[in-house]
C-alpha cells in the first residue's frame, strides 16, 4: 500500500515518537511492491505493552485508509501530516 511501518524500542526514550519520511524515489520490495512512505514509532524500552499495541493498532487503523495515504503525498509541511494523524 506504499506504507512502512517500522518500531523499535530505546532505553534512553522517556516519551513515545513518531517520525515520518517521505522518498523521494520508492523503495521497491522483493515482492515488487512500492514504498514511499516511511513512518518510525520509537518507544521507550519501558512502554507498557498494552499501551505500544493500542499505538501501533490506532496508527495501522489510519494508514490503512486509501483516501489518508493520498492526502500525505501531497502535504507540503511535515505539520500537515500530523495534522492528517489526528483528525478524527
């Protein structure tokens, strides 16, 4: 669907972060399958797991959205994409 989703967890992290890149140039798979999207969840070491699961689950639930992947392709601001995340 042209999203990756990455998470990894730090010991160092206090608060959870969600970093965003777009490519310039897709990243194609083995399966052929196109990636310009590129979200990075890190979380503290410490999360609790309920709590990494309801953030990777809410996130999944919005990428999954055909009409949300278009509209971050054509945001020009990285504000924008938050913005994006966190309409209702």
């Amino acid at each position: 669907n042209g999203i990756l989703l990455i998470n990894s967890l730090f010991k160092e992290l206090k608060k959870n972060c969600l970093i965003f890149f777009r490519l310039e140039k897709p990243i194609l798979f083995n399966n052929q399958k196109s990636t310009d999207i590129i979200f990075a969840l890190l979380t503290p070491n410490n999360i609790e797991t309920s709590n990494k699961l309801q953030i990777l689950a809410k996130l999944t639930r919005i990428l999954k959205s055909p009409n949300i992947r278009k509209e971050i392709k054509g945001v020009k601001k990285p504000e924008d994409v938050l913005a994006l995340l966190l309409l209702p």
